[in-house]
C-alpha cells in the first residue's frame, strides 16, 4: 500500500485562545478526491488552511509525502494550489491573470498552456484571452482564479467552497475542470462544500466535521 499523501497526527488548532480544530489523525491517499462537509464554524476551512501550508497547527504534525516539515519547504507549498470562494484576481487580462504564477515560479508565459487551462474551464480561449478582468461575471471570475492554479499543475488542489452562488453553468465547468486535473495531472483533490449533492457526485469519500472534529467518513 502507498503512503498517504498526506498524514495528520495530534493536530491542534486554536485561535485566539479558543480551539478550533482537534484532529488526532487522518490520511489522505494521492490521486482521492476527499469532501469535506459540515455547518458552519466546524473547522473545514482551518483544516484547508493547514493542508495548504499557509498555517502550522499549534500542536501536532501535518506530513506531505512522509515529509514532516512541509511546512517550512517553498518546494512543497508550490506543490498545493487553494481556490477560495471569493476570487482574487489581477487589475490586467484574464491571460495575464492565468499565467502569473507561471511568471512568479521563473517560467515563461505559454499562450498554448493558458489557453488549454480555460478550454478545461470552459472558457473559450479566443473570446477570454484578452479581456479584462472587469469584464467578467462572478462565475467567470471563479473559473479564471481555478484556470490560474491549474496551469500550474499542482499536486494537490484545495478548493474551499469554490461553487458557492455561482450559476449552474459555472458549477458544472468547475466540476469538470477539477475532475479533469485528475485524470491528466493525477491531482489530488479536498473539497468542501455545503452542496451535499455535489459532494457525493464529485467525491471518492467525504469527510464530516463538527464543533472542530471528524465525525464520520461516508
């Protein structure tokens, strides 16, 4: 049996004094597509947080690949892309926006990489490359900020409450998109979501969480 992707052993998170996640273990295999569910305040986006090294939990150890300081390597941070739900994007083209983090890792901007990213996302090349980011409705925004971390490629795409009030259209693109990456890249996938439907239609597994802990995976 392969390592985990991922490895979460005693981790605790607290904020401000106040614990907000207790997860004393769970594994992630490479290559799953893992759900995350539960109300509001349950701890799911602290725990994307932690899986996307933007956070150290308080106590406890997040392993990436059998690496137990992932936290602390560049290298492995580049590895895993989290798409939130609001999207940021650039003050310049939805091109330009796509290959940005391309130009920040030292690559060169690959107008036959970005325009295959916004195919995946449903975005036709020809019609989006050059417009503006003020251009877009919300769902196409979203669909830019996904199309800007899948020409990355990355290993690991995080996407926390990326469907949230977007048309059906945009939905079901992301939905696409994100199921795409795995099969071209091998991605591993963590979604939450509070569209139970979705979940259970895009997830290998899913994941419950309350008051900060896991309750029970379906």
């Amino acid at each position: 049996m392969s390592m985990p992707l991922y490895q979460l052993r005693d981790v605790i998170q607290e904020y401000g004094g106040r614990e907000v996640l207790c997860v004393p273990e769970l594994d992630l295999p490479v290559g799953r597509i893992t759900g995350l569910a539960g109300p509001n305040g349950s701890g799911k986006s602290t725990l994307m947080r932690l899986l996307a090294f933007l956070e150290i939990p308080l106590r406890g150890v997040v392993r990436f690949a059998g690496n137990g300081n992932a936290g602390s390597d560049c290298g492995v941070r580049r590895e895993v892309s989290l798409l939130t739900q609001e999207p940021y994007l650039l003050k310049r083209s939805v091109a330009a926006n796509v290959a940005y983090g391309l130009k920040v890792r030292g690559h060169g901007p690959s107008k036959e990489r970005v325009g295959h990213v916004l195919e995946m996302v449903g975005l036709d090349p020809k019609l989006f490359m050059h417009r503006a980011w003020y251009e877009l409705s919300g769902g196409e925004a979203q669909r830019v900020a996904l199309a800007a971390r899948l020409v990355l490629q990355p290993k690991v795409l995080l996407l926390d409450e990326p469907t949230a009030s977007l048309d059906e259209v945009s939905v079901e693109r992301i939905h696409h998109a994100a199921m795409a990456a795995r099969e071209q890249w091998g991605t591993t996938l963590v979604v939450v979501s509070h569209d139970m439907g979705w979940l259970r239609n895009m997830c290998d597994e899913i994941i419950h969480l309350r008051g900060g802990r896991i309750q029970q995976p379906s």
